[in-house]
C-alpha cells in the first residue's frame, strides 16, 4: 500500500486553517497543487520547493525536510486597505501556523512517517501584481521522522 504524499498531507492541513476555510466558503477559492490558474480569481496553491532532504541520520530511521511554497492569488489594487488586507491575510496565517506547531497539530502523514514540526521559512510577499490581482507566496518547511525498513 502506498503511503500519503508529503505534499497531499500539507495541503489537508492547510485546508483546516480557519483563515483558508473562509476564503474557500465565501469566494469559492480552490486549493491546488502545484499551480494557480491564470485567472484573476482569489485562490491557493502548495508547490514543491528544493531543499536538502536529510538533516539527521540515526541507527533506526532518519530525520527528513520537505519545503514547499503556499501560493495565493489575491485581489490587488493600489488601495492600501486591499494591500493591508493581503499581507494581514498572512501575517495570521504564519500565526496559525507557529501556533499549531507549539500544540504539535501538525500534518498527518500516514505510513510510519512522524511529522516533527512545520515551520515558517519566509513570510508572505507579493511575487508579481497586475491592475486586479497579486500572486503572493510564503515558504513552509515540514520537517519528520522516517524509520528505516
């Protein structure tokens, strides 16, 4: 049987954030892998990011990071009540990911794979903007415990 993929596991998570739940009931925001749509429309996306994959070594098993970038398509304008809104949007996100990190409510993996920690690698910024909406993006980190065998 194959186990959950790291990044699947993730995007569950993200999905119970209350922030992005209410995004997903009142806008009809969809939540994908790996791309955003190419139109102006509010939505998310979790991709893969490079990353060194170990960072410990132990005689029963290793431990493992995955990095991955959570992407968002937003309303923009030159209004800076839009643009507060935007970078508040995740400012709370990266509370509720710190925050979920200390109660180690973290991802479910599944298999044998124990999830760690979840952590913050760089906060919410704007990537590219056009006249009515901004792609915006933070890094997340995932780090586990993988047993050998």
């Amino acid at each position: 049987m194959s186990e959950k993929a790291t990044i699947t596991a993730m995007r569950e998570w993200l999905k119970t954030c209350p922030l992005i739940a209410e995004e997903q009931s009142e806008n009809g925001a969809a939540f994908r892998i790996s791309g955003l749509s190419p139109e102006p429309v509010v939505e998310f996306s979790i991709e893969d990011s490079p990353t060194d994959p170990v960072t410990a070594v132990f005689f029963s098993g290793r431990n493992l990071a995955k990095s991955y970038i959570f992407v968002s398509r937003r309303d923009y304008s030159e209004a800076q009540s839009v643009q507060i809104a935007n970078s508040g949007f995740f400012e709370q996100l990266t509370e509720w990911v710190l925050a979920q990190n200390d109660r180690h409510h973290l991802p479910r993996l599944g298999g044998r794979k124990e999830p760690l920690r979840v952590s913050v690698m760089s906060s919410g910024y704007i990537v590219t903007a056009s006249a009515d909406s901004c792609k915006m993006q933070m890094q997340l980190r995932l780090e586990y415990y993988q047993p050998k065998g």
